[in-house]
C-alpha cells in the first residue's frame, strides 16, 4: 500500500439546495448534506476541517440567469441529494450548463456530485469552469484545490489556492488549505510562512498550530514539531486536527502504539474522521493486522462510500488475508482496485497496488506491467514508491516473456500456481 497515513480529512465538497432561488447571478445553490469527497493522492496529509457549505456570489458582473436552467439546476440539486438520484442530478444539471454556460453555480454543484461519484477528472473540468466565470467564489476555489488534491496535483492545487490567497488574503479557509497543497507539494518553507500568517489571524488556533507542526515534521525537526502539537492540545484538547498530527508525529518517531491511541482519541472526538480511521488502518496494515485493518476501512466506507483511500486499503488488507484456503480475497482486491481505476485511470496508489497483486500474488507479469509504466508516468518524481515501482517493472519485464514462452497451447490448461505471500 503506497504512500503514509494523512493527517487531514479535506475541506468538504457539499450539496444541497439553498432556498433563496433568485433568477441573477446573486444565487448561490450549494448543498448542505455532505458528498464526503476524501483526499487520497497517495501521501496527502491535510490538515484542514470541513467548508462551510456556502457558495459566495461572485463579484464579476454577468447577464441575468435564464430561469429555465435555473429551474433545472434546483431540480438537479434536489435529485442528488437522494443517492439513488445521482445520476439523474447529473443529468439536469447538465442540462442547465447546456441551457446558461455561464451559470456558474450549476457548474459548481455538478462539479461537487462528479467528485462524490467518483469523477475527479470530470469535476476538475467543471470546477475550473466555474472558477474562471466566478474566480471571486471562494467555494468554487477550496472545491477545485481539493480535487486537484484528490488527484495527486498537489502544485496545481498549490497554484490555485496562492492566486486566490493572494487576491483574498482574509479567506482563511483558503489559506489553511494553501499551507496544506504547499507542504504536500514539496514548498514546505512556504507553507510555515503561511501557517505563521494564518497564526497571526488566529492565535493559539489548534489547527494552525498542528499545520504548523507536520510542516516542521517535513524538515525533519521532530523536537520542534511535537512542541507544537503539543501547544495544539493544550490549546484545544478536544481537537481531532492535534490529535491526527500527533499521530503522524509518533509514526515518524517509530512509535506506532503511540500513533494508533492518538488516531483513536481522534475518531473519538470527532466519529466522522474518516481520516483517522485511515490513518489507523494503515497503521495496522504496516503491523500485518490485515483483519483489524480491515474493519477500520470498511468503517470509513460506510461514511463514504467512493472513498479511494479507503477502497484501495481495503484491497490490501483483503489481500494480506488471502492464502491457499482463501484465494478469492485475491479477486475481491483485484475487483475493488480495478473500480477504483475505471472511476480515476490515473489513481496512482490504486495502480501501484493492482501491479503488485499481479506480479507477487496472481502470478500474471504480463498484467502487472503495463499498471507500473502508468503508475511511473503519473506519480510525482520523488514518490517514496517510484523505486520499488521499477523494481517491480524490472522483474516482470523478465517474466513476462518467460511466462508467454511456457504459456500451454491453445486449450491446454495453465500449470496452477499456488499463491503465497508478498508484500504488504
């Protein structure tokens, strides 16, 4: 399982209708029950909370709206409230955009139900859309920088939240957003920068404060990172942001007992941290307690259902339970890695773990190949699996040929291989 235990959950796309339907560009239709979108580019660590489901009118002046495709908008907005009227609240609001391109709103929940299916690629499309008819709408930004975040594209996420910061510097949800893509991305000194701004704004502000730890924690300063997660609970004990940063603290210390009680406290504070319960399965994943790792994932998919990190850890906890008496937990990781995929192509922990199953566990190089060259195209230069990654390629590069060659005729029966144990 690629990447390391994150530290928050994202700010919260959400959709449900505003009942102050207005027929001009002052409307602002967003929805208020949550399509809990998580963030897994393999490594992500977020610190932030959730958005405030409010969707600012943009300063832009624009023609009035035409009604009818606001009428479709409310109509869409409505059915997905319903998850069984998903797809048709996709639909209408298509039908809105189809109606008044630059009805921006409907761009912006449309681009919110894509992400909750599933459809980051075609929520990014959407939301930067929107983004450009109403760049003045901090909703539309903390969308459009969470999925980019989703994706793996922590800089663009980086960039679209420094554009918007820098016009709208008192947004301080989206500048404690713009810490997180800059630590995620690599920008690290840039980020305390920010999280000292933000601090400045906020004083003694738990989250800040353990933002401002985990960007420490990414010089390698773990003395200085655990002061002020330390200041983070003393500032707020109840506060489920310190006690995820807390735990990566104590991951990074090696301590992982340490880590799993301070992601316990974490859901106990707050029993809708998804992101704690990662955190927690992960831990226990990397301790080969598959079946207790396992019970954490399937926690978090009944909150959210398409949850990538969630669903790709679950394959490998269902995979590090398989053995000869139990082979089929080989195929429902495959399956599950495999939707995964065909919602988000370039889901690079999701390839990096399909490839695995195939070359170590199903015994296929043939299949495992092709999944680590995308995994290699896709993911950042310094991701900490690029080099198991081409090990991996290596290997079956030489077994793929071996294997054709002793591949029986047509109509003959493969040689079964009994699968064995591999990688976590």
């Amino acid at each position: 399982m690629t990447g390391a235990p994150r530290s928050g959950a994202p700010h919260g796309l959400v959709a449900a209708p505003s009942e102050r339907a207005r027929a001009r560009r002052s409307l602002a239709f967003v929805m208020a029950a949550p399509l809990v979108a998580a963030a897994l580019a393999t490594g992500a660590a977020g610190c932030g909370g959730g958005a405030k489901a409010l969707a600012k009118p943009a300063k832009t002046e624009l023609p009035p709206a035409n009604p009818q495709a606001v009428t479709k908008m409310v109509q869409g907005v409505n059915a997905a409230k319903d998850p069984g009227g998903r797809d048709r609240g996709i639909t209408l609001l298509k039908e809105a955009i189809t109606m008044d391109g630059n009805l921006w709103e409907a761009r912006y929940d449309l681009g919110v139900v894509l992400a909750a299916s599933g459809d980051l690629a075609g929520a990014e499309e959407q939301l930067r859309l929107a983004n450009k008819v109403a760049p003045d709408a901090p909703d539309v930004v903390l969308a459009l920088a969470e999925v980019q975040r989703r994706r793996g594209e922590e800089k663009a996420a980086a960039e679209t939240l420094g554009d918007f910061v820098a016009a709208h510097p008192q947004s301080l949800e989206a500048k404690s957003l713009y810490v997180t893509a800059l630590r995620d991305s690599g920008q690290v000194d840039k980020a305390i920068v920010q999280a000292r701004e933000l601090l400045v704004r906020r004083p003694s502000d738990a989250s800040a404060l353990a933002e401002l730890a985990l960007c420490h924690l990414a010089k390698g300063e773990k003395d200085t990172a655990s002061l002020l997660a330390k200041q983070a609970l003393d500032s707020n004990p109840k506060s489920a942001v310190a006690e995820r940063a807390t735990g990566l603290i104590a991951l990074a210390a090696g301590d992982d007992a340490a880590a799993f009680q301070a992601f316990t406290k974490a859901t106990q504070e707050d029993p809708r941290d998804t992101t704690a319960r990662l955190n927690m399965g992960a831990v226990l994943v990397r301790a080969g307690a598959y079946a207790k790792a396992e019970e954490q994932f399937r926690a978090v998919l009944q909150a959210a259902p398409e949850d990538d990190a969630a669903q790709v850890g679950l394959a490998v906890a269902l995979r590090g339970q398989a053995d000869p008496q139990h082979v089929g937990r080989y195929e429902d990781a495959r399956g599950i890695l495999e939707k995964v995929l065909a919602r988000d192509p370039h889901q690079i922990s999701a390839l990096f773990n399909l490839g695995v199953l195939y070359a170590d566990f199903l015994k296929k190089p043939e299949e495992a190949q092709p999944l680590f060259h995308r995994f290699l195209s896709d993911a950042p230069g310094d991701h900490p699996a690029r080099a198991e990654a081409q090990r991996y390629l290596t290997q079956v590069q030489g077994a793929a040929p071996a294997a054709a060659k002793a591949a029986p005729p047509a109509g003959g029966a493969a040689p079964a291989t009994p699968p064995k144990g591999g990688k976590k």
